[in-house]
C-alpha cells in the first residue's frame, strides 16, 4: 500500500479517489471566505438580513459582470445575470418553468450523470444524440427535432463533464441554430468556464465565451462558484435573456423565498471588490495545470496503452482503458483490492431513442471509458491512485 490518503465523508482511508468531482480540501480557500464574511459582518447592513430581490443584488450582479469582463470571459451585463443557489437549482428552476413532465430532453451521448438524473426527477425524457469528435453533431439534432419536439437542449459546452472537452465556436454556433430553428431552449452548463488552464482556441483564449453571448434569445448559460471557489456556498447564476430571467423571478418559489442567498452573494461580491477572488482563481488554475499534468504524465508512463486526450481546462480527463470493462464486478473488486476509485463511464451514459421511441440499450463503447478527476488530490496523491490504476488493470488482464 502507498502512502495514506486522507479524504472525507468517511471513506477508506487508504483509497485514492479519482471518481469524485469537486476541488480538494487544499483548494478551498478558507481565508479567503473568512476574511470576506468578516468585512461583510463588521458593518451589517440590515438589509442583507431581509428576503433578497429576485433576480439578485443590482450591485453584485455588476460586479460579478465586470469580475466576468475580467477574466475574459466576455462581456454581458447585469439585466442578463440571474442570481440562483449554484447551477444545480439553476437547472432545476429552468427545467420546473420550461419544460412540463413528459416533454424530450436532448444530451449528448456522455453527459453529467447529476443533470441526468435531475431530469428524471421533473419526469422529463432523456435523449441523447450522437457526436463525433468535435462534440454533439448539428445535423443529428436537427434530424431529432425534426421527428419530435423538444422542450431543452442540455450542453456541457466548456471542459465538459466527463470528457473534458471543450466545443469548438463553429460547432457551438451550429448546435444553438439548429435548436434556434426548432424554437428549443439550450441549457447551457457552464460551471467548468472560468478553470482554463491552457489556450483552448487558435486565438489563444483560455476561458470559452458563454453561450449566451453567442446573441441567440434561445440560451440560457448556468455558471456558479462550486468549481472556482467552493460548492459549500451554494452560489452561482444564470447568463440569458431578460424576459426569461423575469420569468425565473415570477416564478413560485421566487416570490415565496426571495432572491437566492442574499447573504452569500454579499461575500462573494466583497471577494471580487478585495481581489481576492481573482488572485484565488489564477492559483486555483495553476493548480488545475500542474495536477493535470502530473495526472497525463502518470498515465503515460504506467499505463502507456490507455487512451485519452489532454485538456486546457475544468476537473477530468476521460480515459479509454482498451479491453477493461470498468463498471463490470471483477474490475470494481480488482480497483478496491488496490486501493483506487475511477468513476466508470457508462455512469454518464445517456440512452439514444430507438425506432419506436423507447430507450436503445446503453452502449458497450461506454464500458472502456473512465472518468479521473485531477482536481481533488495532489499531484503527488494522483501519481499513487495511477500506480494502484495500472497494478490493478495489469492483474485484470493476468
Ligand atoms: C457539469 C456540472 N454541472 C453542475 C454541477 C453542480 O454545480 P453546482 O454546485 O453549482 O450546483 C457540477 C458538479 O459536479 C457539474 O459537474
């Protein structure tokens, strides 16, 4: 066994998890928060206390929009930002007020397995349309549309989850058109925007524009501070067209319950006024690049049959182990005898309606594929979960 690995909720001790998807304990800035909570306390504007206002705090959706501007993640403005408790309520909110039970979700083949499952609690019908290498293909999902409506188009457009891959413009420019023409919402999550750690276009860009820059009324961008501060905050918010954004602040559970996290909202702006969220994100990005390639280079060099491709930004790279089924149980027990977790890749497999409209078997090309998360453990702590990879793959294959 290596070296002990502490992780939390419990879990063994000496397992090296490489499945979860949220920033390691060293990467959650607890100065940082409490440095802001303590400007924020010191002189308490009784007003932070009260119900918030719908869309958000004027003045923090302008700061977020200049912080946005900033970090050359485009340019919006505050009528187009809407203040939610993090995307996950984001999309649960769009899906509450844009879709009814019943009504087709369209995702491409592999996508975050959560939003998959949000769908199936607002009872919608998940479909996934084919891609190739560049992301869901346009012509795909004009066919779908045209054999049926759709209410949404869920995309993970920047460093995706699972595959870290990021749409190329065209291709984004292209998918928003096809749903433009059919008149479907796209939902666009975006949590993993602001990590670039490397140039993910020819112009050299390391933070894609959101989708709802592109000028269509048809997108909805969802963003939140989980991934480039901390999740426990519940933060994030919603980049789309005013009328829309009215819509979300009419809506029930907004006129019972106020603006979202009044309160943490005033944190955070107070971090972007300090420029401590600024400085916070530049380290937390080159921490991203140095896990990352700690993780390539492990890879590479203990398992030099495994496919995959390095990325510029986000959380993941999505692994092809050749000849391992990864969700099958002799793989499972062989990954907890060495001490690793990987998150298997038919986890983030969504069905492709067959002929007659029901769901085609999940596809056995997913069965290969992992997911591996370089943002939770050290660089040092992500060499040890490959080692333990590669011993248990090579016993797998005897
Ligand atoms: C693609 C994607 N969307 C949303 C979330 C959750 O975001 P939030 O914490 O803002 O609800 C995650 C977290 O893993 C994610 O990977």
């Amino acid at each position: 066994m290596g070296p002990t690995i502490t992780t939390q909720h419990g879990r063994d001790s000496r397992t090296v998890d490489l499945a979860r998807g949220d920033p390691g304990a060293d990467l959650l800035p607890a100065a940082l928060v409490r440095a802001a909570a303590d400007r924020v306390t010191a002189a308490l504007d009784p007003d932070l206390l009260q119900y918030g206002h719908e869309p958000g705090d004027a003045g923090f959706r302008a700061a977020l929009t200049a912080f946005l501007e900033g970090e050359g993640a485009g340019a919006s403005a505050p009528a187009r930002l809407f203040v939610t408790a993090g995307a996950s309520l984001a999309l649960h909110l769009i899906c509450a007020l844009f879709a009814s039970p019943g009504e087709r979700v369209l995702v491409a083949r592999s996508t975050y397995h959560l939003a998959l499952a949000q769908f199936r609690d607002q009872r919608l019908r998940v479909e996934a349309i084919e891609g190739d290498a560049d992301g869901m293909l346009p012509e795909a999902l004009d066919e779908a549309l045209r054999a049926a409506p759709a209410a949404l188009l869920y995309l993970v457009p920047a460093f995706a989850n699972p595959t870290g891959t990021t749409l190329p413009r065209a291709r984004q420019e292209a998918l928003v058109a096809v749903a433009a023409r059919h008149g479907v919402r796209v939902a666009a999550d975006e949590v993993y925007r602001l990590t670039g750690f490397a140039p993910v276009d020819a112009d050299g860009a390391r933070v894609p524009r959101s989708l709802a820059a592109l000028g269509s009324e048809q997108v909805l961008s969802l963003n939140s501070v989980s991934k480039i501060l901390s999740p426990g905050l519940r933060l994030g918010w919603i980049e789309g067209p005013a009328a829309d954004l009215r819509r979300l602040g009419s809506s029930g559970v907004l006129r019972s319950g106020g603006g979202m996290n009044p309160f943490t909202a005033a944190l955070v702006g107070e971090a972007i006024a300090s420029g401590a969220l600024r400085a916070h994100l530049a380290r937390l990005r080159e921490a991203l690049r140095e896990r990352h390639d700690a993780l390539v280079a492990a890879l590479r060099a203990d398992l030099p049959d495994a496919q995959f491709e390095p990325v510029a930004g986000g959380y993941f790279l999505w692994l092809r182990l050749p000849g391992v089924d990864v969700s099958a149980e002799p793989t499972r027990a062989a990954l907890r005898r060495h001490g690793v977790r990987i998150a298997p890749g038919t986890l983030f497999a969504a069905d492709v309606a067959d002929a007659a409209g029901g769901a085609a078997p999940t596809a056995p090309r997913q069965r290969e594929w992992a997911r591996l998360c370089f943002a939770h453990g050290t660089s040092a702590t992500l060499r040890d979960g490959v080692a333990r990879l590669a011993a248990a793959v090579y016993e797998l294959r005897g």
